[in-house]
C-alpha cells in the first residue's frame, strides 16, 4: 500500500544524546534569528515613528512660520499705505501753509493792506464809506 516508514531510533546512548544537543542548538540558533529579525522590524518602525513625528512637527512649525510671514507682510503693507497717506497729508498741508505764510508777508509789506483788501470779496461798492464797529 504505501512506502514504509523510516523510524530514526539511536543506536546507542551516546548519539542521542549527541542529536539532542544538536538539535537545540539548532532551535536556538533559529530562535535568536528569529528574535533578532523582530527586534530589527520593531528598531525600523520605532525609526519610521519618530521619522513621522518629526516630520509633523516640522510641517506644523512650517505652518506657524508662513502665517506669522504673512501677517507681518500684511501689517508691513499697511504700514507702508499709512505713511504714504500721511506723507502725501504732510505734503498738502506744508504747500497751504508756505502758501499762507507768503500771504502774511505780503500783508505786512508796503501796499500790502491795500492788496489784501482788492483780494476779499467786496459787499461795499468800491470808493464808498466804509465804517468798522469795535
């Protein structure tokens, strides 16, 4: 019907003893392979872990410091329309008073009443009495 089996029996004493050893030699061997195997798969997932958080942290602080550069920016943008809008004030209002400035000299300098006086609008008729109230 079938092959017969090989039953390994030792032949003496001192071989069994001798497969024995070899054979848990063996079992060991594979066992610290094994073990050493496990413990380079957890070394790699703890370095793939750390990796990522890392890599989070470094994403997360990215984040921090691009909004924090563009609210600056965005403040730094305003300041600049500020003072352009100021300057440009500055410079309108420094024209009206060198321009009124001028005017007071010219009232205080010879003739300057009477060009003071044909500037103003006149409601009185020229060449006609005029009387002042204090």
């Amino acid at each position: 019907m079938g092959q017969p089996q090989h039953i390994d029996q030792p032949l003496s004493w001192k071989h069994s003893k001798k497969n024995k050893k070899s054979i848990s030699y063996v079992n060991k061997k594979i066992d610290a392979f094994t073990q050493v195997s496990e413990f380079q798969k957890n070394e790699v997932r703890r370095e793939l872990l750390y990796s990522n958080v890392g890599l989070i942290l470094k994403f997360g602080l990215f984040i921090v410091f691009a909004t924090s550069l563009l609210n600056l920016g965005l403040a730094s943008h305003q300041r600049v329309n500020r003072n352009s809008e100021l300057s440009y004030l500055l410079e309108k209002e420094s024209k009206k008073l060198h321009k009124l400035r001028i005017r007071f000299d010219e009232i205080f300098s010879n003739g300057g009443e009477q060009s003071f006086f044909k500037e103003q609008d006149q409601w009185i008729t020229p060449n006609s009495v005029r009387v002042i109230w204090r």
